[in-house]
C-alpha cells in the first residue's frame, strides 16, 4: 500500500512503492531511448507511439489513449478526457513535443492523478535538447 508521511514541515510526502519505483525507471529509460533514436522536432503522436513499443519490448503492461470517465454530481461523464498512457495501471504519462511547458498541462496531470485515485504522472517533452530537461514527475 502507498505511504504517505509527514516531514518536519507537516507536508505530507508521497513514498513511491517498489513497484512504482521501479516503473519510474523503466518510464524513463524508454523516453531517453526514444528521444536518442528520434531527436526532439517530431509530433507528439510519434513519440508516443514509439514510446510505447519500448514499454512492448520489456514486457510493461500499457493503455493508450485511454479515455477518463468523470464524476460529477453523482453522475458518471464519459466525456472527452484521455490519458496518453497508462502504465501498469499505475503511472500516468501524458507527452508533448512542444518549446515551453504550459503551466496548464502540470495542473492537468495532477487533476488526472486525483480523478483516478493513482499516485505517479509524467509529463514529458520530447522537443527539447536533452530529454532529462523534458521529463517532470509528479506524485500525490
């Protein structure tokens, strides 16, 4: 079970599982690979698709494009909200390929954890330099 502590300052702090770590490594290893064999200039759907052939290749369950139901009210919206993966049911990872991060696109991320009760995203832009300047974890 996900653990979350309180530090000195009274924040609660998420620890990552051992699973979620070890996804998070493997998440990151794939966009490094992607970003080395492609280069930044692409579309966001390239990245993506080649993203997820990595994930294929070390045997890490995927969705993509998958779509997230809202509920509001009570009531239970199917309404035009997707992820770009899911990993392992876990990890969330939305991509872009774009010059500047929208601060819009980190509250998107977060709004997707907490929609779907999960712990981990990524937000990574393949349309940098270095990819390590692309990637941005959040955990909840």
């Amino acid at each position: 079970m996900p653990e979350r502590r309180k530090d000195e300052n009274l924040i609660f702090m998420y620890y990552l599982t051992e699973v979620e770590d070890l996804l998070c490594k493997e998440i990151v290893d794939c966009a490094y690979k992607v970003h080395r064999g492609l280069g930044p200039g692409l579309l966001e759907k390239i990245y993506e698709t080649c993203f997820c052939h990595e994930l294929s290749k070390k045997e890490i369950p995927f969705k993509r494009q998958m779509k997230l139901p809202i509920k509001y009210d009570a009531i239970l919206f199917d309404e035009g909200l997707k992820l770009d993966v899911l990993v392992d049911n876990l990890i969330i990872c939305e991509f872009k390929a774009v010059e500047n991060i929208n601060p819009l696109w980190q509250a998107q991320v977060i709004s997707h954890l907490k929609l779907t009760d999960l712990h981990v995203g990524f937000l990574i832009n393949f349309n940098v330099p270095v990819i390590k300047n692309g990637i941005r974890r959040y955990c909840i």
